[in-house]
C-alpha cells in the first residue's frame, strides 16, 4: 500500500501540491521520588512526527512516518530508537461507498480519559504518563468501508493483523516488572529450601550471574518474546472484524456498534508444579525434577471475543454530554503469577465538558466496569472498578500560556494520579513546557518481584513511587 503511494506521488503531484508537515517534540523527565537504588534517575523520549497528504479528484491520501527515541538513566543507561509508520493511506468515493484503506486510526467511543468501547487500535502505553496523546494510539493495517450519508451510514471494518497494546513487561519504570526485580529474584532463587538444592543451587547462582550480565537490550528482546509467545500467524484470518450504524442528526450524534476481536492481551497459565515452586519459594523434590522438565512452564493462548457497544453526544445547555456502554462474552482477566482465565464484561462511561470560547476548557469523565464470572483471585482489577477522570485548560496572555491539568483517580483501590503542566507558546512553530507527575496510592508500591506478582492495588498504585518533573519542547512546520 504504502509503494504503491509513494509511486503515485509524481502523478498526484501535478494536480495539487501536497500538504507537509513535522513536529519535534522531545521531553525529559527527572525522578523526585527516589526509593529504590534500581530505578531510573532520568529518562527522555523524544517523538518526531512527518505528515503529508494531498486531495486529489479521485479521493486523499496521506502519509505519516514516527520517529521515537527513548533514553533511560539509572543503574546503567539504555537508549532505544524506533522508525514506524504513522496513520498512511487513502480515502476516497468507491461506487456507492467511501473507503478508507492503508494503516488507520479508527476510533469508537466519545471518551478520551476513560474509554470503554475504543477497541479497534491497540495503545503505547510505554511512556505511561509522559505520553503525549498523538503517540497513545497505534496505527494497524486496516480498511473500513462506509455507506449511507452525512445523516445515516453503516460502516464495516477489517484489521488483517491484529496487534496487542504496547506494554514494557521488565526493565522500565512504567512497566510491570521494575529495573533490578527479576535479576534481584534470580540472585535469590539459589537460596531456597528443598532437596533438589544440593544439585540445582550452583548452576541457579550461574544462570543468576549470567542474568546479570546480559545487555539490557538482551533482556528487552526476551521479554518481547515472551510477550508474544503463542499468538496466532499473521496470515489475515485472526484479524478483528466490526461493524457500526451511525445516525447524526440536529444536537446529537449516536451510533451502535459490533465486533469480534482477538485478544490484546494473552491468556497465560503457569504450570501447576512451576506455580507451586513460585509461590511457595521452595525448589522441587529431586525425583520430581524430570516431571518439573517435561510440562510447558508457561502457556499462552489469544481468545477471541464477541463485543457489543452503543455511543452518544449531544449539548445540553452549553454542556456537551457524552456516553458510551459495552459488553463483551470473553475477555481475558488476570490472576496473581501469570494466571489468565476469561470472563463475560460489561462497561459503561460518562462524560461531561464545558468550554468558554477558546480561553477556558473543562471535561470530566467516569468509568464502570463489572467482570461478570471473575476468577476468585484477580491481578490489577477487582470484579467491580469505578474510575474518575478529568481535565482543565485555561489559556491567558492572547493565547501564549497555557496552564492545564489532566487527573485519574480509581475509586475501588483508592489511588489517583495528578499531571498539572504549563506550555508556554514562544512563537507559531515553538512551544516550552513543565509539568509534574504524581502518583498516590494507600499501600507501598511494590519493590519485589514477589510484591509485584501478587499485588492487591491497581495499576496506578503499583506506579506510585514514579513521581517525577519534565521538562518539554515542541517544534511544528
């Protein structure tokens, strides 16, 4: 798809001239709650974004390529690039239909802070906090094909290879496993009790030498891998397929929705006698060792999911309202050391904004979510979670700063996040930022594997020693 864009661009190019844009955008962000020696002092992500597109008789198509760089300082120092493709395709009049085809953003859903049925792109959620908006939803290969009018229109869309959300499983202070945990936990593994440890100590305190002196980009290529294990070839059949009916019309805009989804997120199952030996913190039996080898330790499988949803916006005396609800029949829930298991789930979500021309802006977003069949354990939720989110913007001085506040607060295990920041505009093409992130939370964050693994609290709490400044700088042309 992408060639064959680039091959038209001479013919397209005698028609109209395209459009193109860049925007520089790099952010650097410095620890002030600093508790565990493994974590990262300083940390920068710098996000370059190349846009073009140009209209043509036949339709538009436009291109996008991202650029990330991403520093981390701490014990030691890893540096990461990435060169990607950003929202790439085409749009025009097919016949009866309008069709848009190449790597897409499509969004369901009329929530930002709190989404329930915003299914079809998957989410970098590398950067936790730090992330700007533009680089939270990941562009997959995808085309959705439209019929009707301004008024009424049904749309159905295909996404061939369907991608799980991007998540930094070790090694990062926004992911699951902290800097230092798993070498920390393998130094420690050759201590324990059990009969087998006459003969498994000493090579476990080798494999524990040699965790640690693998390169970080080592370890990030494992944990890639294991966060892959098992998922379905990408030969088009295992795509995620939707359909929605949409209806605009004066003071409201509604529509409905259907889908059947692969999983963003696998389905995994440590064996019995690995499990065992994990939580309970002793080595097996020497006669026990040959079975121990024989199992799969983990397994991993990518279910599939029928999903249902409806959205709607409307203004209600200056106060734009917003709302959206979802179910599905087989999501995938976790469990304490890996345990994935599936559960029917219904959401709904709430929004409310209001703005004041272009100098005062404020929304507020809830969230409600209910596992209909969870397990009797369950790993960064709760069977019922209700979250409450939020922003505020005021800009000042004919528009050159900009002082906002973007917060997230979970009700059920009582933690919250706080992001004020405030951009000053130099110029048309450069802007300076500053702002700070904290994160609250009414038990400890977690400082071991073990405490990670069988955390009680939600995400946000297992992230609340991440308390940090940044600085940023955004350049566009």
């Amino acid at each position: 798809m992408l060639l064959s864009l680039l091959l038209s661009l001479p013919v397209y190019a005698a028609e109209r001239p395209p459009e193109v844009g860049v925007t520089i955008e790099p952010l650097v962000a410095v620890d002030i709650q600093s508790v565990d020696d493994n974590a990262d002092t300083v940390e920068s992500w710098t996000w370059i974004r190349a846009r073009a597109r140009q209209q043509t008789d036949a339709g538009q198509w436009f291109l996008g390529i991202d650029g990330e760089h991403h520093v981390r300082h701490g014990l030691d120092t890893e540096a990461i690039w990435a060169l990607r493709v950003a929202e790439s395709g085409w749009s025009g009049p097919v016949g009866p239909t309008h069709v848009r085809a190449g790597a897409l953003v499509e969004r369901w859903g009329k929530l930002d802070f709190t989404p329930v049925i915003d299914v079809l792109n998957p989410r970098d959620l590398r950067a936790g906090p730090l992330a700007t908006i533009e680089a939270l939803r990941v562009p997959v290969p995808m085309t959705t094909i439209a019929w009707g009018n301004n008024s009424t229109r049904i749309e159905a869309t295909w996404v061939p290879f369907a991608t799980g959300d991007r998540i930094s499983m070790e090694g990062s202070d926004w992911s699951l496993i902290k800097p230092g945990m798993l070498q920390q936990y393998a130094a420690n593994v050759a201590d324990w009790e059990g009969s087998s440890s006459i003969v498994l100590a000493d090579p476990l305190d080798q494999l524990a030498g040699s965790l640690n002196d693998l390169s970080p980009s080592t370890i990030r290529a494992l944990g890639d891998s294991v966060g892959g294990a098992e998922r379905p070839e990408a030969n088009g059949l295992h795509g995620n397929y939707g359909l929605r009916f949409a209806i605009e019309a004066p003071g409201i805009d509604a529509a409905v929705v259907g889908a059947n989804l692969l999983s963003p997120v696998p389905k995994t199952q440590l064996s019995s006698a690995m499990r065992e030996i994990l939580v309970n913190e002793e080595l097996p039996e020497l006669a026990a060792i040959g079975e121990l080898l024989d199992e799969t330790p983990l397994q991993a499988a990518w279910p599939r999911s029928w999903m249902a949803g409806a959205e709607v916006s409307t203004v209600v005396g200056g106060l734009g309202l917003r709302s959206e609800a979802g179910w599905w029949s087989n999501n995938v829930v976790q469990s304490p050391w890996f345990e994935g298991s599936t559960s029917p789930m219904v959401a709904a979500g709430l929004g409310l904004d209001w703005a004041h021309g272009s100098t005062l802006f404020m929304a507020a977003e809830g969230r409600w979510k209910r596992w209909m069949a969870p397990p009797n354990q369950l790993f960064l939720t709760q069977a019922e979670t209700i979250e409450i989110g939020g922003t505020a913007r005021v800009s000042v001085a004919n528009d050159t700063l900009l002082i906002q506040a973007a917060s997230l607060f979970d009700v059920t295990h009582r933690e919250s996040m706080l992001r004020p920041e405030i951009r000053w505009r130099v110029s048309d093409p450069l802007s300076l930022g500053a702002g700070i992130v904290m994160i609250a939370s009414e038990e400890r964050a977690p400082s071991t594997l073990r405490e990670t693994m069988t955390w009680s609290g939600g995400p946000l709490g297992l992230l609340s020693d991440n308390d940090c400044a940044f600085f940023t700088l955004q350049w566009m042309q």
